[in-house]
C-alpha cells in the first residue's frame, strides 16, 4: 500500500480516531461531515471496501471499516502512544508532508513538538503555550495558509462558541485580510 495514504489514515485515527484490534476496526469520530468525508476518501484510497458511518450523539458522527491489513499497518506506524513518527513524516517529499500537515493541523494534533518541527520545515514559526501551538503574524500565517491550511471545507467545532460552523480556511483568510486592512492605513 502507498505509504503516504497509509500515514494519512494513520493520522485521522492518532488525532480523533482509534482500532478495535480484536474487530480489526479503524474508526475516525468528528461533527464535521468533511472530515467524515475526507476520512472515507483515504481509507477508500487504502483499500477499505465498505466504510460505515453512524451518527453517535450530539451530532458526533463515526465513520469505521474493518480490515485486519489496514488496522495492523496502523498500529505498527503507530505503535502503543499512538502517535505518528517523525522520522517517517520528515523523509517524505514537501507534498506529502503538506497532506499529512493539513490533517494534523485540521484535527489539532496533540503531538505539538513534532508539528512544530515539519512547520518549520516550510519556514514557518511556531510556537508552544501550554498545550497550544501559535503561528503568529501576517508572514507566519501567510505562510501556513500558503503552503499548509486545513482540509477544504473543514469547520470549527463545538470549542469555540463564537466561530462553530465557520470555516477554517475561510477564517485564515478573514485573519489574513484583516491584517492587509491595518497594514494599509
């Protein structure tokens, strides 16, 4: 199987998703029906036959397949923490650490020390607040938008009462233009 699909499968099931191993089930849960949908997509892409989607509760959707190859190639990518290696991500080629980037970032990938590091391999800085990594400034973010952003269509979520249901991309963008509109005056 193509190693960059599986890293991007790998990268749904280490941020929002899990394997059932004795079912032999990857699953990916989001409210977000594009990220549902661009979960689909990759495990189709892996060779998933028939991929389910459930509605779980309070608008959580599931989406699973069952695949014992799929579901072992994962968790050996993984392994026990459940976090996807470095060192297979930064060999790769820019474009496919775009792809991989655009999951993370899109599904807030909580191993912030290795995003930082592939961000960086853009030239973009970044920085660690807690549990947060910040891109600040118009070039920074510019930079991201450019050569990163988040999966097409993806939105905010439940955490933020004051932009759910806004686009992420489109919310980059807004940020991006805000910041020409100062700068000009």
């Amino acid at each position: 199987m193509d190693k960059i699909i599986l890293l991007k499968l790998a990268s749904f099931v280490a941020t929002d998703g899990g394997i059932y191993k004795k079912r032999n089930q990857v699953f990916f849960d989001s409210t977000d029906e594009n990220l549902i949908n661009s979960f689909v997509a990759v495990a189709k892409q892996a060779g998933a036959q028939k991929v389910f989607i459930n509605k779980v509760k309070r608008g959580c959707r599931e989406a699973y397949f069952y695949s014992k190859r799929i579901s072992g190639e994962i968790s050996e990518i993984l392994g026990e923490r459940k976090t996807l290696p470095l060192k297979e991500i930064e060999n790769l080629l820019p474009q496919d650490i775009q792809q991989i980037l655009k999951i993370l970032f899109t599904l807030n990938e909580k191993n912030l020390l290795s995003v930082q590091k592939l961000l960086s391999r853009f030239g973009i800085v970044s920085r660690i607040y807690g549990s947060d990594l910040v891109i600040k400034g118009f070039h920074e973010i510019s930079k991201f938008r450019s050569f990163v952003g988040f999966i097409e269509g993806a939105k905010v979520t439940g955490k933020s009462k004051i932009w759910k249901g806004f686009e992420k991309n489109e919310l980059l963008d807004i940020l991006l233009k805000s910041y020409r509109d100062t700068r000009g005056k």
